[in-house]
C-alpha cells in the first residue's frame, strides 16, 4: 500500500481555522523549532522549502522560536538567503570530524566554528534586520551546581534535576531559569509563556552569536556560555533543558504555529525522554505538526532518525556517508510539500492531530 511520507496534523482550533481560511503563510505567526540535534538533517530539505513559502506574499512579521538545534536552523531562516545559508549549515554539521572521543572544549571549539560559517560575513546583520523574521532564542540560564562545567558537579547537579524533573517537572526551576534572547523589534505572542519563569533579553549583534552557540551546549558535551551580553550574569545551556519540543502555548491567541518537526509527538523537556507519561497535548491547539511519516523513517538508512549516538557507533567517513543519504532521500519530504502547494492540496491535507 502506498504511503504518504509527509505528514501534515493539525490541532482542532488550527485545523477548523484551516478548513474556514485556507493554509497561507499569514496564517501562521509562529513557527516552532525543537532541540535535537543531528535529527535536524531529516528537515534541511523540507527548511529550503518551507522558509521561502512562509515567508513570501505576508505583511506581518514571523516569529521564529527555536531551541538547540531549532534556534541554529532559524538562524539560517531569518538572513536574507535562508537556502544558501541552510546548504552552509548542512555541510558544516555533515563534516564534523573527531579521532577520538572530543572534550567538550573540542565541541565547544568545532561548534564556533559552525557558527562562524552559519552566520559568515552578514548574517548576525541579515537576521536583526530581516523584514518579515523575528529571531527568538530560547537558552536555560544555569542555577546552583548546574552552573558548574567540573563533570562530577555537573554530573551530580544533572542527576538531581532528573530526580526532581521525575518527580514535578516545575522542580526544574530551582536547576534552570528560561532565558528567551528576543528581536526587539516586536513583542513575541509566547512572551508570558507559562510553566516556568521566563527571563528575556534583547538580542543584538554583541551577543547573537553567544546566545546560538548556548542554546545548542548540551552539558557535558559542550562547555556553558557564561555571561552574555546584555542578559543576566551566570552560566547558559541548552535551551532543550526545559523546551525540548516546546509543551507550551506559543501563539498567544493571534495566528497559528507552524511546527516542522522529527516526530508527530511532543516532549516537553530534554528529562522527559525516558518520561512515556510526559507527552505534550495542550499545547497543540492551534498547531499544525508538519513531520516524516513513520512508514518513511522506517526506510531511511538504519531506520531512523540520525541522532547523536551516530558519533559514537560509527566512524566519521561512515557517518558522513550515512547522514548525506539521510539528506537526499529527505529531499522528497520537500518535494511532497512543493507538490501539495502547487496543485492547491494543502487543506485537504491536513489531518486531526
């Protein structure tokens, strides 16, 4: 039987709005992006795609909330040639190399120099001035012994806050404080996210790079980023910490989410994977999930997603080669969607999620 390998799922105030206006790019005020990390290559092909649709033919601005690698992937979205700059990151991220098992100051050091090809001459300049994007960078500020980069203190300070995460998942604001790096330029529907405190700084071209390269420094893989610029002093990490996929209310009432994800599920935090009762519901309302059916992961390479433990299990050439083929067999996630939009197929697309 065949199958669709681009899944389009919307929650039921996104999907009646949907089926009453049409699947325009104005429909959409946010769109979402998730932590984690090399699963991001199934979405590169899909990005170059939907970065161009969404934002051609609209008069209002889009707010762009990513976490982790979700904020990197917007990063390339809000410059002035999000394609190009995707194909940058792409072969960047793909050619990562390491001859033994790296120190976190050798990832911390590899990643500012993705960074440093992400962002190139123009991009920090590209993304603060972009008509129509608004960049939102979601870090988690480190409290307590979390602050600390000596491993046995962070080792001891991340058992603690799973342990307490298990226990209430609102115990992770005695470990972490949200900490959302915002374009000035417009207030941000997501502002009085619930759950947790939020604190917010502005992001200028000073601390844009600091606030990208934080919220991709998962502990005990990348160093902290202490003390940016502009927001309060201490220790940053991974903004997946506590908005792995985004569990939250994000559209303020005003728009919907646009949401291309990994999965056609939600976890809220980066302590919940292993959670199965943890599973984002709410949230989804006025959310359209757009992800890789099942049926089409199944077929990629090793069947499945890339992940991090790819680093581990094979060599770089392997891997290398591995994630590429992920790359071009994604390229049809793309071009379903393109197909869809070209033929006016979008709505009738769209399920119940």
């Amino acid at each position: 039987m065949a199958f669709s390998a681009l899944k389009l799922r919307a929650g039921p105030a996104a999907l009646a709005q949907i089926r009453r206006d049409g699947m325009v790019p104005e429909t959409f005020s946010v769109m979402a992006g998730a932590s984690g990390g090399p699963k991001w290559l199934v979405l590169s092909q899909l990005d170059r795609v939907l970065a161009p649709w969404i934002l051609a033919n609209r008069e209002s601005p889009l707010f762009l909330l990513g976490s982790s690698i979700g904020a990197w992937r917007f990063a390339c979205v809000a410059q002035a040639d999000p394609v190009e700059a995707i194909v940058r990151f792409e072969e960047a991220y793909i050619g990562q190399r390491y001859d033994r098992r790296p120190s976190a100051q050798e990832v911390t050091a590899r990643s500012r120099e993705i960074l440093e090809v992400v962002l190139g001459e123009h991009g920090a300049s590209d993304i603060l001035t972009s008509p129509l994007a608004r960049l939102n960078v979601m870090t988690a500020r480190s409290r307590r012994v979390t602050a600390s980069d000596a491993r046995p203190a962070l080792l001891a300070g991340l058992a603690i806050s799973a342990l307490a995460n298990a226990a209430n998942r609102r115990l992770l604001g005695w470990f972490y404080v949200r900490s959302l790096f915002s374009d000035p330029r417009d207030e941000p529907p997501f502002a009085a996210m619930s759950g947790l405190p939020l604190e917010r700084a502005a992001l200028t071209e000073r601390n844009l790079g600091k606030a990208i390269l934080a919220t991709g420094s998962i502990p005990l893989v990348l160093e902290g980023v202490r003390d940016i610029d502009g927001a309060a002093r201490g220790t940053y990490r991974d903004g997946g910490i506590i908005d792995y996929h985004f569990d939250v209310e994000l559209s303020g009432g005003r728009g919907l989410v646009c949401y291309p994800h990994f999965y056609g599920h939600i976890v809220p935090g980066w302590f919940d994977k292993a959670l199965k009762n943890r599973r984002g519901r709410a949230s989804l309302e006025r959310t359209v999930l757009i992800h890789p059916s099942p049926e089409f992961v199944a077929g990629l390479p090793n069947g499945k997603i890339p992940d991090r433990k790819d680093f581990e299990t094979m060599g770089n050439d392997d891997r290398i080669r591995c994630w590429r083929r992920v790359v071009a067999e994604c390229e049809r996630l793309a071009e379903t969607f393109e197909e869809w939009r070209v033929r006016g197929q979008l709505v009738a697309r769209v399920e119940p999620l």
